[in-house]
C-alpha cells in the first residue's frame, strides 16, 4: 500500500546502509484493517542513531493533538535494530 502523502515523511540524512535504529509500525491481531492491509502488514522507518529513533518512537506514541476524545490509536509500535 503506498503513502497517500510521501511528502509529509522526513528524508534520511545518512545512507541506508548507515540507518542501524528502526521503528516498527504493526497492527494489533484484533485490528479489522488488518483484514484491508493483510495480517502481514507493517511498515519500517530508520534512523542513523538510538537516540533519534527513541525521540521518533516517543512522538509517534503520544496522543494525536486532534484526535477525538476517547480514540485511542490501534497500532503497534516495537524498536528494532539491524
């Protein structure tokens, strides 16, 4: 599935092969879009070091600003390293 706004995801400073530090986007098993994605379905971002990976994971764990009150996001979030 393609990234309906490629635009909006940060570029990489480093070569791939440099990028040791991920992040691991995952649906939950009871998720019914896995049923959409594919039960498989899970997209990676890297960084070059621990720490921005932690500051990423940090952001992408927290509530949505705009979120409504009582949505909580069905994803799973999981540090990786290569």
């Amino acid at each position: 599935m393609d990234i309906s706004n490629p635009h909006n995801l940060l570029e990489p400073r480093l070569p791939d092969s440099e990028l040791r530090f991920g992040i691991r986007v995952g649906l939950p098993s009871a998720d019914p879009l896995r049923d959409v994605l594919g039960a498989g379905w899970h997209r990676e971002h890297w960084f070059g070091t621990a720490s921005e990976r932690d500051a990423a994971l940090r952001e992408m764990a927290r509530r949505h600003p705009f979120s409504r009150i009582g949505d909580t996001p069905s994803i799973r979030l999981e540090a990786i390293q290569r």
